[in-house]
C-alpha cells in the first residue's frame, strides 16, 4: 500500500517539482541538493558504450546526460507523470533513452549480470527493503560493475531548519509519515523510509557489494534545490550522503 502512495505522491508532485528544477539541472548527473556532480565528483568514469541503468529517474536529467555521453541507458520509475516529463526531455534532447514504469523493489525481469553501471539519486529513500534493492542491484551487476547511490544524509533529516536544533532521535527508524503543505495549500502524506548510516551500510554488506567510498559532498554553489534550503542549516550539515560500491 505504501508503494502506492508514493507513486500518486510524485504524480501529483511531478509538475511542480520539475518546474523548481528542470531549468537549474546541470547537463551532468546531480547527487543531490548541495551535494555536487558528476564533473566534479567523478564517480562513475567513462560511460561511453556501458549499460546504465537509473532507478528511481525521476525527470530523466541524469540518465539523459548519461546517454548524451554514450551511455547505454535505461530509466527505471515508479510514476507515470515522471516518466512522462522524462521521455519528452529526451526527445527534446534528441537522445535515446529507454524509460521503464516499474519499482526497484521488483528487479527480477532484468537479466542477472546485465548493466555495467546501476545509479540512483535521491530515490532510495522511498525504498520500504533496502536489503532486497541492494541484493537484487548486485545479482543484475556485472563483476567489476558500479553501484552509485545518493540519498537523505541521516543527521541532516534530524535537525530543525527553523531552530537548527537536532528534533527527532537518530534511532526513530523505519517509516515516516509527514503531511507536507503544498504552495496551493493542499495538504499530502509523504512516506520516506529513516535509516542510520550503519543500517545502510550493514545492507551493503549484506548485498554482497563492495563498498568503495563513502561520499558527503558539500557544494554552496547548488542552484537546483537551493529556494527550499536553509543555508543556515545546510553550512552546519550538507542534505546528501553518496555510496559508491562495486560488484567484484
Ligand atoms: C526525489 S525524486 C529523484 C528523481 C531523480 N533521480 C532526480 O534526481 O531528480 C525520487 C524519485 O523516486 C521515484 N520512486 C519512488 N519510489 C520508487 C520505487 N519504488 N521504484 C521506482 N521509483 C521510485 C519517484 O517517482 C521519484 O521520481
């Protein structure tokens, strides 16, 4: 039930959440509000001619730039709204991408040992079995395969924007429930999932992946997602936390 939500979620948010960034995206991979790209990050080398696969696309500004450097790319999503702003950025950006509705909770029709690459930007927060994505992402890898993934820094979820004091415990874990105002002043229920950095990188280890590096970019610069932002906040602890594993 909780998968459906989040899907009529970002339905009914796509229009207005492609609105804030479209425009800002750089034409690299973004890991992130704050949290740099792939120009300067340099996390996934050279894509040229590798099978990517992008879970939790979004708007598809990331596969896209992939696919605009050769990539061979595929962009996995949950909502249709998304993926249809995605395949129309695609075409307006004369590239090919093969965009997919599904969930990354349910990888099993993909071929085991397929895609040379498996990235994710902000997206795995919304996953209820991080352990299942992880082994699942580790099965269609390739040995010698990439696994980059960006997510919510867990410290930064826990402190107040308004008092930049810390106001929720680092041990609340498992599902959050929010019920967020929206500029038209609707109100909608977000679901996110909660993790300390050891339950993520214990679910690593339990995938089978290698973990590379541990990643907490902090980029002032960011233009994407800089209007929601409390600077304030965001130089005392950047938003975004980056694992990059390998399959070995
Ligand atoms: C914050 S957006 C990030 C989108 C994109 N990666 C970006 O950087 O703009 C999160 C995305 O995850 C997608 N999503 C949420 N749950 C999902 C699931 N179970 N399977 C696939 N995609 C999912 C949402 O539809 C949404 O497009």
């Amino acid at each position: 039930m909780s998968e459906k939500e989040i899907e009529c979620w970002w339905d009914q948010a796509s229009e207005y959440y492609q609105k804030e960034i479209n425009d800002r995206f750089p034409k690299t991979v973004h890991y992130g509000p704050f949290g740099s790209d792939e120009r300067h990050l340099k996390l996934l080398g050279d894509v040229n001619g590798k099978k990517v696969l992008e879970l939790g696309c979004g708007g598809g500004q990331c596969a896209i730039a992939l696919a605009k450097e050769g990539a061979i790319c595929t962009g996995l999503d949950i909502s249709k709204k998304q993926l249809d702003f995605a395949r129309n950025l695609a075409e307006k950006n004369r590239v090919k991408v093969s965009f997919l509705k599904g969930s990354f909770s349910d990888l099993t029709s993909i071929k085991k040992c397929y895609y040379d690459i498996v990235l994710s930007v902000f997206s795995l927060q919304y996953a209820e079995n991080l352990d299942s994505v992880l082994t699942q992402v580790n099965r269609i890898l390739r040995r010698g395969g990439l696994f980059v993934f960006s997510i919510d820094h867990p410290f930064y979820i826990m402190i107040s924007p308004d008092t930049l004091k810390v106001e929720s415990s680092y041990y609340k874990n498992g599902k959050n429930i929010e019920l967020e105002r929206w500029p038209d002043g609707s109100r909608h229920k977000s679901i996110t999932y909660i993790r300390k950095v050891s339950d993520i990188l214990n679910s690593i280890l339990r995938s089978g992946l290698t973990l590379e590096a541990v990643l907490e970019p902090l980029d002032l610069n960011d233009k994407i997602w800089g209007t929601g932002y409390r600077r304030k906040l965001i130089r005392k602890i950047g938003p975004t936390i980056i694992f990059k594993c390998s399959k070995k």
